[in-house]
C-alpha cells in the first residue's frame, strides 16, 4: 500500500452491526501495509480538538525560564522538554527541533497503583494554563474510548480472544507529548522529529493544519497522510507489532515543518500496564525475530535512554531503532 487510507470507525460501536466486519477488514489491511491510517467517525468533537491545541500554544508561550522551572529530571520525566534536547542516534549530532511537555498516565500521590511501580504519579500541570488539566484529560479519557474501539477490531482481525489486547491497558502507562516545532528554513538540515519507529503499541494524532508528518512506504519513499479536518491519524507501534508476531506493521515517520508556521502537535500513545509481558499471540511470521518486552522495563530504559548521556545496554529493549 502506498497511501495511507481513511476510515470511518463508527461502524464498531456496534459489534453486531452490518458494518462491523467490513471496518474490521479495512483496519487489518491498512495496519498489516503500510501500519498507518486516517479515522473518521471518533465522536470526538473539532471544538474539543481546538481547545487542546490553544492549550498546548499556550503552555509554549509560557516565560521561558518558568517553563524551566517545569522541566523533565532524571527522576521523575514529566514536564518541559527543552528545545533541542533530543538527539537522534545516526551519528549527525542534529538534535530534534522541537520542544515538548511530557504528561503520562494520571496517577494520585496515594494512588493504589504507585506501590507496584515508581513510575506512576501525578502530571506537573502549569499553572499558568489552568484550564490545560480538564480540557486534556477530558481528551484523553476520550481517545482512551476510541484505543479500546481499535484494539477490540484488532482482536477481530487477529482472531484472538476478545479482550485479550484490551485488558491489558487496565491502569495503563499510556502518555502524552504536546509538541512545538518552530518552521525550518528550506536550506536547514536535520528534522523536527527524526525518522524513527514508535515504541508504544497505538499512537493518535490530531493533525496540525500546516502539515510536516511524513510516513515512510514499503519502497522507501515518503507520503503525507491525508486526513479530513475533524479527524486522527493513527498509527502501529512496535508492541502491537510485536504482539502480533509481525502482522502488524510498525512503520517509520518523520516530521519536517518547511511551513514558514509554528507547528502545534499532541500525540497520545497508547502502551499497557507496567506488568504486562509483550510477547507474540501468534506464530511469528518468518524472519520475525524481537525478545519479548516487560512494559515497566522498557518505559524505564526508553525513559533513561533519552538523556543525551546515557546509553542504551544489552537489557534495553531494542523498539523503536532504525537501523539504515
């Protein structure tokens, strides 16, 4: 496949319905081709869809040395991503040009779930922006609705038992980047965010009007996703293609923001609870070859491993790498 095609999901609200199938066909064809797909039909409203964005500018906008004060730490990776943080592992030296805000899975200071892993707790929400808390978790809780419509098609598709995918995003490490991309100059080299493979199991994405998300194809050539206003971009990580035995596809992108505008981007990935194991449901297709992935163990390595002077070890999971 060398488009991204688009789909409207609404159809598998009803499993029984006479549509039912035929959006489950759809869904397996575009994650087991190219791995990405446009979504109509979410119930998610285009005003909702706003509100977060005039958040997430906002919260950019914010006093450069306050957003500091916000900042991720090694101990707790929530919060301000500096500009220029990030730098891909290709050997350039060109760091990312972007800068984020990092918001994980809700999770109270007393929170039941904290005693089991490290890694849960609350978000850092600015104070600044005090509407962000409500109008994106309220979003969140929503895409959490459309993730467990997908996962459940998946079920379907893969012919696996119902609920099998679903139950293990129970209390899930699911996260969030909203993202800022500064436009690029024509002659500029390295990327806003480098060609690379996600390492969670879904990602959903709100298309920014200006544009700069490119999607790698089977022959190597890149394509922009072509999604009606309103809608998702939605794509396979590493986990679901893992789970999968390689059916599904996870597949290379990049972000280049030749625009002459400011870029706004929030992606939302999906990734289960901290004991889950990944492994394939299913024979692995020939030539498929990954170790399984404990989900604690890789969110604290991915976590560890993005700081510009740690290293990744034999234990560290090896998703997300590209390795041409």
């Amino acid at each position: 496949m060398e488009h991204i095609p688009t789909i409207d999901i609404s159809p598998l609200t009803n499993p029984a319905g006479p549509q039912y199938q035929s959006t489950v066909a759809q869904i397996m064809d575009a994650c087991t081709s190219i791995g990405f797909l446009s979504i109509t039909g979410t119930g998610i409203s285009s005003e909702h869809i706003d509100q977060v964005r005039g958040c997430v500018r906002a919260i950019f906008d914010i006093e450069e040395a306050r957003k500091w004060d916000q900042a991720i730490t090694r101990e707790n990776y929530r919060g301000y991503i500096p500009m220029g943080f990030f730098t891909p592992n290709d050997g350039s030296g060109t760091a990312d040009k972007y800068e984020g805000y990092k918001l994980h899975f809700e999770a109270a200071e007393d929170a039941p779930i904290r005693a089991e892993c490290a890694l849960y707790g609350p978000n850092i929400w600015p104070r600044e922006v005090p509407q962000a808390r409500t109008v994106i978790l309220d979003y969140w809780q929503q895409l959490d609705g459309v993730t467990d419509l997908l996962l459940g098609a998946l079920e379907v598709g893969l012919e696996i038992p119902p609920n099998t995918l679903r139950d293990a995003f129970r209390d899930p490490m699911t996260n969030m980047t909203l993202l800022h991309y500064p436009p690029q100059a024509s002659e500029e080299r390295g990327y806003g965010i480098h060609p690379h493979k996600d390492t969670d199991a879904l990602t959903i994405i709100a298309p920014d009007p200006v544009g700069g998300l490119e999607v790698q194809t089977r022959t190597g050539g890149w394509i922009t996703p072509d999604c009606p206003p309103g809608g998702f971009v939605v794509n396979i990580g590493d986990m679901l293609e893992l789970w999968s035995g390689g059916r599904l596809k996870s597949t290379p992108h990049r972000v280049v923001n030749r625009s002459g505008h400011e870029r706004y981007s929030f992606p939302y990935f999906a990734v289960p609870r901290h004991d889950v194991v990944v492994a394939p449901l299913l024979p692995a297709l020939t030539g498929f070859d990954r170790p399984e992935v404990h989900c604690g163990h890789w969110s604290a390595e991915i976590w560890r491993t993005n700081w510009p002077d740690e290293l990744a070890t034999g234990d560290t999971p090896e998703l997300g790498t590209l390795t041409d």
